[in-house]
C-alpha cells in the first residue's frame, strides 16, 4: 500500500508540474497573438484607401 501511494503522489506531482508549463506556454502563445492582432488590425479608412486603390488599379488594365 505505501508503495502505491507513493507512486500515485509521484504521478500526481508530475502531472502538476506539467499543467504549469502548459499554463505559461499558452500564456506566451497569447501574447504573441495578441502582437499578430494588433499588426493585422486595419482601420477603415486603410480598407477604404486600398479599396479606391484596387479599383484604380482595375481601371488601369482594362
């Protein structure tokens, strides 16, 4: 018995150890989610002005 607890108190340690650094992992991940966000954001006037472009662009080749 007391060597079942001890390796059940191993596996439950081990598995808490792991769920941390998952934990700080998708903290990081967040993060650089959040900096992909932010670079991808477009205002409307930016759709606006590449929209006024692209039909410029389209009266060009016709």
């Amino acid at each position: 018995m007391d060597l079942i607890t001890k390796f059940l108190l191993i596996v439950l340690i081990i598995s808490f150890l792991t769920m941390y650094l998952m934990n700080i992992r998708i903290k990081q991940l967040r993060s650089e989610l959040d900096d992909l966000r932010d670079r991808v954001t477009f205002t409307g006037e930016e759709l606006m002005r590449l929209a006024s472009d692209i039909e410029d662009f389209k009266r060009i080749q016709i």
